[in-house]
C-alpha cells in the first residue's frame, strides 16, 4: 500500500474541524506539507506544540500503513520554516562560541525534531561535535557542542 500523506493530513484536519488546504513538496530526507488556513493560530499552538503534535499524530499514521513511508514535515502558515531558521541561527551562534572559546556550549533543552535540526545543520562542521544530553526534571534532552576530537 502507498501512503498518500497530503490526503491523510487533510482527513486529519477535516476531522478536527479546520478548513484548510494541504501543498506536498518532495524533500531529500521526506515531505514537506504546507497547510493553508484562515486559523493558522489555533493550528499552531503555544510554542508550536500543536503544529508538533499534528506533525506527530501524521507521521505515526503514516508508518502504520507502511513501515517504510517517508517522515512528513507539516508546515502553516511558514511557522516551521521560520523556527527552523532561527534555529539554526542559533546552532551556529552557539558553534562560533565553541570555535572561539574552545569551550563546551549547552543549548536550551528540546524536543527530538529540534535537535535533529541542529545535527544536521552542524554535522559538516570540522571544528565541532554535537551530543544530546540527559536533562533531569524534562522529557526534552539538550544539545551540548563541544571541540571535535
């Protein structure tokens, strides 16, 4: 069976209650689905904790229908797309201080989709390594850059 994720995502929303439209792009590492709607707040969430759950709940119907499905990234209204971006600022931002100070940097505690962001978005740097750390009292583990070996 071929899993349809824009279809999916839209019987997700339309269940929920939302009019939206969902765009599929194709990604080197998945799919990229771009909601459009007039109530993008309410999509989104506190922090994005919404737009991560819908994210969640998409993926994890997909894989039930196959295994080997690729991950959907779910998008509104550019949320992710910007969050992403500053993100990565900071990944970077956090790297110089590293490569300056020869020292380690602990970035903030954060959820599995965030630190994989900043793994990749560092993962060519010869100067620097990153590893997720434990945090206690959280769910969430943060990203500790250090020197490379």
């Amino acid at each position: 069976m071929t899993v349809q994720p824009k279809e999916t995502l839209e019987k997700i929303l339309a269940s929920l209650g939302f009019q939206a439209t969902v765009e599929e792009h194709k990604m080197d590492d998945g799919i990229f689905l771009d909601v459009k709607t007039e109530d993008s707040g309410r999509l989104i969430g506190r922090q994005g904790q919404t737009l991560a759950d819908l994210q969640y709940i998409t993926n994890r119907i997909l894989f039930q229908q196959d295994a080997s499905a690729p991950k959907a990234m779910v998008d509104v209204g550019g949320y992710r797309t910007q969050a992403r971006d500053a993100l990565v600022k900071r990944a970077k931002d956090a790297a110089d201080k590293v490569r300056r100070w020869g020292d380690a940097v602990e970035m903030e505690p954060m959820n599995a989709f965030d630190r994989r962001i900043v793994h990749q978005a560092l993962k060519d740097d010869p100067d620097v390594e990153t590893h997720s750390v434990e945090v206690e009292g959280t769910e969430k583990k943060a990203l500790l850059l250090r020197p490379r070996q």
